[in-house]
C-alpha cells in the first residue's frame, strides 16, 4: 500500500472514529463539525463530488450548532435538533461508506 492510500485510510478512520465518539456521547455537536472540517481536508485521493457532499452536510451540522449557539444552547441539545443531528451523522457514515480505498494498480 502506497504512502498516500495509508494516509487515506487513516483520515477514512479518524473520521469515523469521530462519529462514533458523537453517537456514543464521547463528543459534542460543535467538536465534531470542527474535527470533520479539518479531517476531511486531509484527504486527497476522494473524488470532487464526495468531497463536496461531505462537505455539504458537514456544513449542516455547523448551520445546527451555530443556531443552537444563537438559542443559549450548549449542551443537552433538545429532541428536535438531536434527531437532524443524527440523521445527519447518518449521512456522513453513509458518505464515509462509499469512499472505498482505491484499488493498488489506481493508486
């Protein structure tokens, strides 16, 4: 495996190990758009449209966090925001899912 594929697959890994910790409870709203916007830019070998779609709903998760800021809220987010936090999670895995390490003669 190239150096750069081993790169890869360690941003593929931190990025989930960042959404596991949100869904366990281990990180809040804002650290985890802050860790997936510097992770994501580590990675150089995803395709445009998957950078951009990863980006599109990481963006939504900071639109989330900046509104909750906004309302005085800062922990504890109420039902409503926590379910389109989650399905937005949900995405990001889904997203993460699909970015499959390039095969050894593309690399």
């Amino acid at each position: 495996m190239s150096e750069d594929m081993q790169r890869e697959a360690r941003q593929r890994a931190l990025i989930a190990q960042a959404l596991g910790e949100y869904r366990r409870g281990a990180s809040a709203l804002g650290g985890l758009s802050q860790d997936l916007q510097v992770l994501v830019l580590e990675l150089q070998l995803a395709p445009k449209e998957w950078l951009a779609a990863f980006q599109a709903e990481v963006n939504e998760l900071e639109v989330l966090y900046a509104i909750a800021l906004d309302r005085g809220i800062t922990e504890d987010l109420p039902a409503d925001y926590r379910a389109d936090a989650d399905a937005t999670v949900r995405n990001l895995e889904a997203l993460l899912e699909q970015l499959a390490p390039p095969a050894p003669d593309e690399a």
